[in-house]
C-alpha cells in the first residue's frame, strides 16, 4: 500500500505468530445463529465506530489511528462500505481509493472476530468491486501479509491472484504480497 504508507501511521508491530494465532482464534468463535446484515456505504460519520472496530480487527499495535481513517473516509476517490447488523452495528468495513493511475486500491478490511466467517468479508470485496466499477476501476490492487493465510484464501477465493513479492514491505519487517484483479472477468 505504497500510498497509505505516506498518510498512514500503522505500525506494524504485531509478530507473524501473533497474526497467525489471531486468524485461527477466529475459527473458534462461536456463530450466533440467525443474524442478518446489511452493507451500507461507510462515511466520515462512522469515523468513531470504525477507528474502534479496526482496533479490534488488528491487534497489538496494527490499527490505523484516528487521522488516517479521517483521511482516508473524506477523500473524494474514497470508495468505503460497511456491513452492520439488524441493530445497527458496524461490525465490518471495507475501504478502497481509486488511485490517480485509475486503479482500485483496496486499503483496509475487516470484520469483527465474533462475525467472521460469514461471508462478510467477501459481501465487503463484493460491493467495494461494483463500487470501483462505477468508477470505470478495471484493475484492482491490494496488499497482504506474507502470514496473513486467510485474508490470501479470502483475495483469492474471489479471483484475486499474487504478482509480486514485496520483501520487507511492512515496517516492522514483515514481508509482503501483492495481488490484482482484473474486473473484466466476473466470478
Ligand atoms: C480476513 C478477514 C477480513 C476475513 O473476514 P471474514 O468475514 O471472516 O471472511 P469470509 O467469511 O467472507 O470468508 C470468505 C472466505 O475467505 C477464506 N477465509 C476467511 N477467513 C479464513 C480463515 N481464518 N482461514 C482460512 N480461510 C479463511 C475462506 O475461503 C472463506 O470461505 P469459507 O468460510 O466458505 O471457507 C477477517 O479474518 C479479519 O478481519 N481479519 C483481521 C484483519 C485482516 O487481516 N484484514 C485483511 C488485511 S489484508
């Protein structure tokens, strides 16, 4: 995300192990049976909501601070939605930017560790893509832990593929993975 590097302070002090051990703990959250949810586009007016579900998303020092989501749900290329329950609660959120070259660039996603496993997040990379594709976006890009196996199994169960290696990519050293989508070809 070589944009956000300049306007986010993310600090990427999470261990991979921590990373991987937070990813399975998701696994073993039990499902509330029953809930519905809707995505909704996301704005400045969640700024609050959103800062704090990101905190609990990336853990141990990952979150984006407060200035860089203000930044990134006021940019006019913004294209950001959100997933909420019958109640009203944010419980996952997707931010894309469409990048001065015309590309999708998909900054952030998450979803709330008692919700995963839903399909949200693929309800999330869904409409971030139609919104992209309002835009005339044709290629989208994103970036991903090298550890991060199941944000990589989510990309690329919807048609995502990794172009690059992107060594020490991240600042505390973590390696990095490139990976694109063109949105011609519809799954
Ligand atoms: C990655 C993340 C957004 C996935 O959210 P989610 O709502 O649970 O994902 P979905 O339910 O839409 O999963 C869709 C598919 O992705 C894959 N997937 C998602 N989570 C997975 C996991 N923990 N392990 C393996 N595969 C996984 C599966 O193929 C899944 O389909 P299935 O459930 O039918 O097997 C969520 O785990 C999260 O918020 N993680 C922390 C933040 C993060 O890492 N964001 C990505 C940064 S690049």
């Amino acid at each position: 995300m070589a944009v956000l590097k300049k306007i986010r302070s993310r600090l990427w002090s999470q261990s991979d192990e921590a990373a991987e051990l937070s990813a399975a703990s998701a696994e073993r959250v039990p499902r509330p049976v029953g809930s519905r949810y809707d995505i909704r586009p996301l704005t400045i007016s969640q700024l609050d909501e959103c800062w704090r579900l990101d905190q609990r998303c990336f853990i141990d020092g990952e979150a984006y601070s407060r200035e860089t989501f203000e930044y990134l749900l006021t940019a006019p290329e913004s294209v950001s939605y959100r997933v909420v329950t019958q109640g009203g609660a944010m419980v996952g959120f997707v931010i894309g930017l469409v990048e001065p070259d015309h590309t999708g660039h998909v900054t952030t996603v998450g979803v709330a560790p008692e919700h995963r496993r839903r399909n949200l997040a693929k309800r999330l990379m869904s409409q971030v893509e139609e919104g992209f594709r309002r835009r005339n976006v044709r290629l989208v890009r994103l970036e991903v832990r090298s550890l991060n196996v199941a944000a990589q199994k989510l990309y690329q169960s919807l048609g995502y593929t990794i172009t690059q290696k992107l060594p020490k990519y991240y600042s505390n050293g973590g390696d990095g993975l490139l990976m694109v989508k063109s949105l011609y070809v519809k799954n």
